[in-house]
C-alpha cells in the first residue's frame, strides 16, 4: 500500500539554552547545531524506516537540496519534491535541559504550494491509498477536495494546529493524530475521556489517536479503544517524537497489523526517538524498534 505525504521540509537551527528565551532577554546557546527537520519530511523518514512505501510531495527551495537527498538516502520516493526558486522552509529550535523544545518555524517553500502543484500529485494515484497530511503547507483544503474525487484515504496529523484546520472538511478525515491542546482546538474539551468522546460525535466514520506524552496515547473509534503506555527514556530532546510515533504507527497501519501493535510499534520508536538529539536525525531503524 502506498502512502503519499504531502507534507513540510524544513532546515531545523538547533540551539541547546538553559532556559527557553524570555520577552526582551538575549540569551547565548550552549551548542547549535542544523538538522534535517520539517512534520512533513520527518513523517516520511519514520514510515521508511519502519518500512512503508512513501512518496514525498511538496517544495523545497535549492539551499534543501541536501534534505532532498536525505529522504530519497532512505528509500523516500522524491518525484513529486519541486525545487523552487524559494528558500527553504527553515525552523528555529530552542531545547532546554529537560528536553523540551520551544518552536518558530517559516514556511518559505511549504507556503508556496498551489492547488493545481496538490491535484497534479495526487491525481495519478489509485483510489484506495492513503494520502498523509500535517497542517505546515500551504493550501491544504486543496488536498481535502483532490483526494476526495480520488478516493484516496485521508490521514491529518493536525500539527501545528491553526484556525484554518476547523474550515477544513474533516469529516473525511479516516484517522485523526492529535494533541491535547490540537484535539480541545477542535472538540473545546479538556479531558481525553471528553476529547474522545466529542470526536467520535463530530467525526463518526472515523478514528483518533490522542497522544499524551508521558501518559502514552489513546486510539479510538466507534468499534474499539485502546490505550499504549509512553515507553520510558532518558530524555534528550523530544522534536520530532510526535512525527516518529506517526511515521511507525501509520507504516503498520497501512499494512493491516492490529491497532495494538501499531501502538506499541509507535511508541517504542517515539522513546528511541526523544533518548536523541534532533528530530529526523533521532528516528530509529526498524530493526533498533523491534530490538526494544
Ligand atoms: O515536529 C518537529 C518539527 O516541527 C521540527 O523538525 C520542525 O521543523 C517543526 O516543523
């Protein structure tokens, strides 16, 4: 099965502070360093890794060329990965020594997505094959219509969540990946008990993984729920942990393995993931997950 994932590349500007920067503070980094980075592009990297068929579709400009070649390193089909006359979408990324990460990102090359760049790439791609999106590109809405009169499946990371999300059809949606704060955004509960519950309401056709971070993740649909565990780790930095767990659990996903191992399969490469520096740098090989 074929997972197309039109989705951000981003040049991630690293810096290590012993506090994230306060308003009016000029703060010295302890260590800087560029990765690889980007939803989009990390999500591709961790559905190759696991093993999963991935195309690529979006923009990048000529300084991510190098991010280009990244994916395809790892068996990412790049044909539909245009090199514009635009820079590349870049992020600056603050970690503080608990590991937790404060983000900016500019979109350069991802907001330059047309409409027509979205019908062309999914239009020769066979009903039935899963279409991944995060909310890092322009024109999403887009995306909702071509793979709509493509019958292609929909799976929305909503990450990170904008105002535009809830003018979005997502009733389409096959399998929700979210947050806490992205799931109160759309349902306005606090409580993932109530947060699953509203969804099941307002999306009754489809599935929702809320993850928790430490408090592990929870799938559910009408037919089942589940709940996985957060694997312990010593915590590094935790970017990119989120687009892991997604990359895992959707590579399985697609090939039709029980939800529970698909939760379990997600959460070990998420705790591989967050024991790393970087973001797609720190996402493990299939072989290291199965170890665990
Ligand atoms: O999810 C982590 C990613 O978010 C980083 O790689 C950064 O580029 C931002 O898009």
């Amino acid at each position: 099965m074929r997972i197309t994932n039109i989705g951000s590349c981003c040049i991630d500007h690293v810096y290590s502070v012993p506090h994230f920067v306060m308003p009016g503070e000029t703060l010295t980094s302890t260590s800087y360093a560029i990765h690889p980075g980007g939803k989009g592009l990390n999500q591709s990297l961790a559905l190759a890794k696991a093993g999963a068929e991935v195309h690529h579709a979006g923009m990048i400009g000529q300084d991510g060329v190098w991010l280009k070649e990244r994916l395809e390193k790892f068996g990412v089909n790049t044909q539909c990965l245009a090199v514009i006359n635009a820079p590349t979408g870049h992020a600056s990324i603050q970690i503080n020594p608990e590991g937790e990460n404060a983000i900016v990102i500019t979109g350069g090359a991802n907001r330059q997505i047309e409409a027509g760049d979205i019908q062309g790439w999914l239009a020769h791609i066979e009903p039935d094959n899963y279409v991944l999106i995060q909310n890092e590109i322009s024109n999403l809405d887009a995306v909702f219509e071509a793979s709509a009169a493509a019958k292609q499946r929909l799976i929305f990371n909503t990450a990170p969540m904008g105002s535009n999300v809830m003018d979005l059809p997502l009733e389409q949606v096959e399998l929700f990946i979210l947050n806490e704060i992205e799931a109160h955004a759309i349902t306005g509960e606090n409580d993932p008990k109530h947060i699953l519950a509203a969804m099941i309401e307002l999306y009754p056709a489809a599935s929702t993984i809320l993850t928790l971070g430490a408090a592990g993740a929870i799938f559910k649909n009408r037919q089942e729920e589940l709940h996985q565990s957060a694997i312990e780790a010593e915590v590094i930095d935790t970017t990119g942990a989120g687009d892991t767990f997604t990359g895992f659990f959707l590579a399985h996903y697609a090939n039709k393995r029980p939800i529970a191992e698909c939760l379990s399969m997600a959460a070990k490469a998420a705790s591989i993931c967050v024991a790393r520096p970087g973001a797609a740098t720190s996402i493990p090989d299939l072989s290291e997950v199965m170890k665990l």
